[in-house]
DNA sequence: AGTTTAACCTTTCTGC
DNA sequence: TGCAGAAA
DNA sequence: GTTAAAC
C-alpha cells in the first residue's frame, strides 16, 4: 500500500530528523529481514546519515562517508519508519540511536518489507536499482510508450510493473486512467503517443498532490512523525466500486484485472 | 507471453 | 463474548 | 507489496 506518494512522504519526514545525525547505536531484533551484511557496521552505526534518496517505491538512507555505504528500504505493506519515543515497539526490527536523542524505527508486523545492505551508493544502483524502470514522477512519454509498445498486457499490469516504471501501485493506477479517461483493460501496446503525453502530464499531477496531501492512509502507512495522510479523502474511483462516478453520476465499475481489485467509469474512461 | 493463484506473515475485521 | 475464517 | 509456480 505505501506507494510513491507515500513513500516521498516518508522521505521527507525523515530526511530532517536524521540528515547530519551521527547513528549512536544499531539494534539489529530481527536479522532475517536484513538482505546482505546484517552487522551494525552495515547498518550505519558509527557514521553520519548524508542523505535519503527515493526510486519509485525503493528508499535509501546514506552514510556521509567515502563509499556512502547505504541502506536500502522498502516498506513492503505493513513496513514503517518512525520516530520512536521511548520503549521496544512490537515488530521493531531494527532501531537506530541517534546522537540528538531521537531513535528511528524499522516497524513492519507482515515482514514483507526489508532492508538491504551496500558498502557503496554504486552498489544499489546497480544491484538492484537498475532493474527498475524510470521513477514515475521523472519518466517522459517517449519513455512510458517505449515501455508500453512491448507488451500486449493490460494498460493496469503494465502501469503496476515496477521493471516498467516504477512508483505506481493499486490505488494510484485506478486513479490516474480515470484522471486521464483511459480505461484500465486497453491493451497496452494499442496506446498511441498522445494517450503517453496525456498519461504521463495526469500521473505528474496526480502524485505531486498526493505527495501535498502527505499520501493516502487506508490502514498502516503513516509518516515518520506518526501523521496520516489525507489523500485518501479525494480518491476518485479507488475503493469506490458501485459508487456514482464524481463526473457523470454513472455507477463505477468493479472487476478483477491483472489480479488486483480494479474500478473505473465506464462511461468517462475510453 | 500473459493471466491466475497462491505464497510470504501478522493483525484486524466479519459473521455466527 | 468468543471463535473461526476472511480480508488486508 | 512482491515473487514463484501453474495453467
């Protein structure tokens, strides 16, 4: 569920409270969710956080050291970084001490989330970074056609393949085909270049003002200071299944495609 | 090649 | 109120 | 949310 807005959100929120922080102490509870060397040395104790970065869904916390060693994060469903005040939360994994008093929080009770470990920035990038596809909020539309020309699936499997473009997830790619009037079962391929520029200008929109609204809280996904966030107040179609379509009061859709819960208008979305 | 189903694991919700 | 099964 | 196996 967090999916790029999210994800941007937790980015921001973390970025003041641990960017020039020295990491005092790591407390590994649970190595199994450490992917590559589980050792507090891996994991930033000892060295000063320089920066987090962000790809599609994927996060990544940087040491200011002279490989940048890195740690990268995905949040999976259930997976947070916090703020924690005081005691052992449950399903903490792994706590980093700061040396302004704060500790952060590797929270995620499914476990479907993890961390990685690289002894340089380069190393994530091209270990595992490199099999995505352009961020969603940077790819052009010669890029998303390219990508979309290849494949004879559905517009929704093809918008949900992070190998293709990486950021979106469920919610975000029922509300971008009703946003951008596309039906969500086209066959891929059969977009034309214009239905890629019209994509790709809807997506921009769509995201820049959920990442505004600090992203859509449905159930876990919170930011690092514990807010929620609101996005979810003003989705469209998603979650709104026999509900009247905001725009011409027609009932909306359900199915399932691609394997995932999917609703568009059927009279809006061409 | 593409779709479907199940799996991963734990909490929370639903219904009897 | 408790429990099993589904859903998230 | 992602991945693997089955159809």
């Amino acid at each position: 569920m967090p999916e790029l807005p999210e994800v941007e959100n937790v980015r921001l929120t973390l970025l003041p409270l641990v960017q020039g922080q020295l990491v005092r102490k790591v407390t590994i509870c649970r190595p199994d969710i450490v992917t590559g060397l589980a050792t507090p040395l891996s994991l930033l104790q000892g060295k000063v956080i320089g920066d987090v970065i962000r790809h599609g869904k994927q996060l990544a916390i940087i040491a200011d050291d002279p490989s940048q060693t890195t740690i990268n994060v995905h949040l999976g469903m259930t997976g947070r970084l916090m703020g924690i005040s005081c005691p052992f939360p449950k399903h903490c994994h792994v706590r980093w001490q700061l040396s302004n008093t704060d500790t952060l929080g590797f929270i995620d009770p499914r476990r479907f989330g993890g961390l990685w470990t690289f002894g340089a920035l380069a190393d994530l990038q091209d270990q595992r970074w490199s099999k995505l596809g352009p961020d969603a909020l940077v790819i052009t539309p010669d890029q998303l056609a390219q990508g979309l020309a290849k494949t004879k699936r559905s517009l929704k499997a093809a918008l949900l393949d992070q190998n293709l473009l990486a950021g979106l997830g469920n919610i975000y790619v029922d509300e971008l085909c009703f946003n951008a009037k596309i039906r969500p079962d086209r066959i891929a391929c059969a977009l034309t270049v214009d239905d890629c520029r019209l994509l790709v200008r809807e997506m921009r929109k769509l995201l820049k003002t959920a990442i505004k609204r600090g992203g859509s809280t449905l159930r876990d996904y919170v930011m690092v200071n514990g807010q929620s966030g609101k996005f979810q107040n003003l989705h469209k179609v998603y979650g709104r299944a026999g509900n009247n379509c905001v725009r011409c009061k027609t009932p909306l859709h359900g199915q399932l495609l691609a394997g995932r819960t999917t609703v568009f208008c059927p009279h809006c979305q061409q």
